[in-house]
C-alpha cells in the first residue's frame, strides 16, 4: 500500500494543465483561474484623495492653531467624492469628502470632527502635520506594476482588485471538465421507493457538489450497474467528453466489483491501494488517454480523499498555482490510538478552543463530515493523548 504523502506526489506530478483558454467579464470570472498576468495601466488610487470626511488646507496656515490661539479660515470650496476641486489658495480652507481628490495645494486634511465649522468659515484649534489623511495616488499599486499572475484564482478581493486596475474582461483557464459515475447495483436515486437490499446513492450527490465547488464542470454518468460491459461502456461514454474520470465504488477485487479490470483493458493503473484511513482502496490511472480517479464507495472515503487528494490533483489540471491546505495546531480534547495506516479523522471545534471528536469515525457514517469542521491527520501508530497538539485542517479552507 501506498503511503498518503507519496501518493499525493505521484498526482501532483502526473498533473498536466488543460491549456483551454476563455476572455469573461471580470464581473463573473469568481474563482476562475486566470491565463494571464494583469498589468495595471493606471495608478490606484488615481491621484491623491481624503482619507476622511473634513477640510483639506495648506498645514502652514494652521502652524500656529491652538485652543488659546484658533484659526479661523474661509471655506472657499465643496469637494464631494467624484469631483475635482480648483486650488486652494494660502489662507483658506475646502470642504472635502472620504474620497475626493485632493485640490492643488492643499498637504493635509483635518478631519471634522476636530473642527468647528461656522457660518462660510471653519475653526481649528490645533496644527496638521503635512500629509495627514491623505491618500498617495499609486498608494495601492502604480500603472505598468502587475497587479496578478496567471495561475491565480480570483477570489472576491482578487477580482476587486482586477477591477482597481481598470480590467472589464479577464483571460481565464476554461472549467476542467470532469465525468463521474457510481458503480453499484445497490444504489438507487433519492425519491425512489427503497427496495430491501438497496441504498440511496449519496455520493453522486456530495461528489457532484464537492467538484462544482472546486470550480469544475461535471459530466454526470450516474449509476452503473455491477457488471463490467456496464463499467468499460461509462468508462468510454466519459473518456469522450472529459478532461478527468472520477468513479466511486466498485474498487475492491471482488466478482462484482469491475472497475479495475475495465480500466485494464482501456487504458492503464499506475496507483492502486493506499495506506490510508478511510480510503485504502483509491486508484490512479488512463483510460483512453484520460486521467482517471477511483475512489471507494463508503462515503466518508469519498469525501475525505476528494479534499486532501483530489482537490490538489485537480488544482493542479486547472494550472492553479500551489495553494496546500496548511494544518494549524490545536489542542485535541480526546484520546486516540491509530493502527497501521495514516488515518483522517473527523473533528469539531468545542467553545473551548479544542477538539472534540466526532462520535462515530466508521467510513460509512457521512454524518461524521456533516458535522465536523475538521479534519485531524494521525500517523500511522500515532497515538494522540487529551491535551496534545494536532494537525487540524479546517475543512472550510479546502473549498475557499
């Protein structure tokens, strides 16, 4: 069996982006990955601009303001955001709002709060030193700075600033397109009456969910039934529209499970079995030319080896650039002893600050990832004591 660390290095490795390219409206391209650097062409912010609502002035004429010796300067002048003031001549003061360019020889902005605005004039009682509340033009980045880089998802802020930079449309990777079916006579659709021996089919539901979250587009298959004519022909109807295959179920070596030898006979396995828990049975491999994913059929399995291998293959076929999952240290309020292999374990953090386990860690109780917000990473033969610090992966931050 494989260790976890060198399977994941295996997948990153094989991992050749889909070079597919697309040019959307920056307003729609949220976690798309971007095909391009994005070069700013202007400064940001523009030209320099109040960082408060208040008066612009010139710092001078306010040198020797204090509360026995106030000055008194006229307002000469209305600056709302959106509008460019005229300039501000010695002795005289401008209304100006959050925003609003700073007029030509105003140095500084008092904010109005400290001053006491009277009929056409204002009042200061103490000085401003020179660039107060002033924001530089450039501040933020200048024009001709790239500002992004290709392979860089575009987050809420990221897309932000794509837009600071004067950008309507960006040129983005196409969605990977990824095929998926669920081999097992036993599953049936949600909604069906359930026949004794049958279960619903919870996989295709989450797995689906799981990929369009990772930003890929799905070729849904659906249920194959246990025979391996079933398996080879889904195999061949994904291998001809997608860019990955991803099965669940049917990946042990019994006479009802066909995955393995299908595969054989369209293509090639280079991975098969890991040393990990839940999820040993886990493949790798080509169908006709077209990576392929297998992954068990106990849900948790699905669940948990989509985040921590999937996830990062995928990332990967999609040119994003490395962008792990870091485990943070928190302290565990349970005990725990593992086995032989590398286990995930599903966890929950308590008011406390720590831990708490979920109750049932079976590979086939899905309310354990339902519930969680975590996952904890135990070594193979690790032993985990109440009060030791752990890896924690905040699941949150597999789908951000």
């Amino acid at each position: 069996m494989i260790p976890f660390r060198e399977a994941l290095k295996t997948l990153l490795e094989a991992a050749r982006p889909v070079d597919r390219t697309e040019t959307v409206p920056t307003l729609y391209a949220e976690s798309r990955i971007l095909a391009e650097d994005i070069v700013s062409a202007i400064d940001v912010p523009p030209a320099d601009n109040s960082q408060m609502d208040g008066y612009a002035v010139r710092s001078e004429d306010l040198s020797g303001a204090s509360e026995s010796s106030p000055v008194t300067l006229p307002v000469t002048q209305r600056i709302p955001a959106g509008r460019v003031g005229s300039r501000l001549e010695p002795g005289s003061a401008a209304r100006i709002f959050t925003g609003a360019p700073i007029p030509p020889g105003a140095d500084a902005v008092v904010q109005q709060e400290l001053a006491q605005a009277g009929e056409g004039c204002v009042t200061f009682r103490a000085p401003v030193p020179r660039g107060r509340f002033i924001r530089l033009a450039g501040g933020d980045f200048k024009a001709g700075q790239p500002v992004l880089h290709a392979g860089e998802k575009l987050t809420p802020s990221k897309l932000g600033l794509a837009a600071a930079a004067g950008r309507a449309y960006v040129k983005v990777r196409q969605k990977l397109r990824v095929g998926i079916f669920c081999s097992g006579d036993e599953l049936m659709r949600p909604g069906e009456p359930l026949r004794p021996g049958a279960i619903y089919n919870s996989n295709r539901y989450q797995l689906r969910a799981l990929l369009h979250a990772l930003g890929c587009e799905v070729e849904d298959v659906g249920s194959v039934s246990d025979t391996l004519e079933a398996t080879i022909e889904a195999f061949e109807r994904a291998a001809r529209t997608s860019d990955v295959i991803i099965t669940t179920g049917g990946m042990s070596v019994g006479e009802e499970d066909h995955v393995k030898p299908a595969v054989k006979s369209l293509g090639d396995l280079t991975m098969w079995r890991l040393a990990v828990k839940p999820g040993k049975p886990f493949a790798f491999g080509e169908v006709r030319g077209v990576p392929f994913l297998g992954l068990p059929g106990n849900p948790v399995a699905v669940f948990v080896e989509t985040l921590m291998l999937v996830r990062p293959y995928l990332a990967a076929m999609q040119g994003e650039k490395a962008n792990p999952v870091r485990p943070i240290s928190v302290r565990a309020d349970f005990d725990w002893k593992g086995g032989e292999r590398e286990e995930f374990i599903r966890v929950r953090r308590n008011d406390a600050g720590g831990l708490d386990l979920m109750p049932n860690q079976n590979s086939q109780i899905l309310s354990s990832c339902a519930f969680a917000d975590g996952i904890v990473d135990v070594p193979a033969g690790g032993v985990i004591a109440r009060g030791d610090s752990v890896d924690y992966y905040p699941l949150a931050e597999f789908l951000a």
